[in-house]
C-alpha cells in the first residue's frame, strides 16, 4: 500500500546544508515531490512537500526528519479557510489544481477539504476578500 502525505517542514540553520531529502530517498526509499521551499544557508529553512511510500516508510523519515531537528506539521494545517470573510464568489475554485476548493451544487457554498490541499497559496493569491490564510505556529503568516 502507498501513503502520500503532504508536510510542511521547517529547517533549523545549523542544517539547511545537509542532504536531507537525498537522504529520505537513499535511507527510507521515499518519493518526494517539492511544492514549495526557501532554503538559505546559515538561516532558517522551510519546505512544503509531499512524501509518498508504504506507512512504514514514511513514518521512519518522519522519525528521521524530527531527531536531526526539523519541525514536522501536516500539510492541512498550513492553509485556513476564514468563513467569516468568505463570500463564496468562487474564485479560488477556479484556480486550485487539486479541487480542495469546490462549489457545493445544493448550497452554491465554497467548500475546502485541507486534505487535499498542497498549499501551492493560489487560493490566497485570487481570493479578493482574503478568506484563505496561511498560517505558522505563531498565527496568520500571510495573506495576499
């Protein structure tokens, strides 16, 4: 069986040098696929991509992400969708490449399903009364 789960990893400086991702693919026979990144030697790194293996497989280079310090979240808790701001116009379902962004035929309502979210931000790019947020462990990070 194939486990696909999306991440969003955050690097500490003393290891944005090191071969990480070579090593989830040679150590823990891994596919990756990076979605995001902004890695600067000497400084903080942050990464958002998928990994893909059998359970075990995935669950070991998590292990390995968290002991050489990389924090690890889900992937689904990275973009919000605020319902207090949305105005289901649909804007964002127009341009969200996986469909976690979808009209409800019977409400005419725009629904997300974070689970199938990569949080490419398209949706935050397009949505003009910024109802999609991306967040950090610290709050909001961004809205466009």
């Amino acid at each position: 069986m194939i486990y696909k789960k999306g991440l969003y990893l955050k690097f500490p400086p003393e290891i944005v040098d090191k071969p990480i991702v070579y090593n989830l693919v040679k150590e823990y026979g891994l596919i990756f696929n990076i979605l995001k990144a902004t890695i600067t030697p000497g400084k903080e790194g942050i990464m958002v991509m998928e990994l893909e293996g059998t359970p075990e497989e995935v669950k070991k280079g998590l292990e390995y992400l968290k002991r050489i310090g990389v924090e690890v979240k889900p992937l689904e808790q990275q973009i919000i969708k605020n319902e207090e701001n949305c105005i289901h116009c649909g804007n964002c379902t127009a341009v969200c490449p996986t469909q976690a962004l979808y009209v409800d035929r019977e409400s005419f309502k725009i629904i997300f399903d974070p689970q199938k979210c990569t949080a490419c931000e398209f949706c935050v790019a397009v949505c003009i009364t910024k109802a999609m947020e991306v967040h950090v462990e610290s709050g909001v990070e961004k809205t466009l």
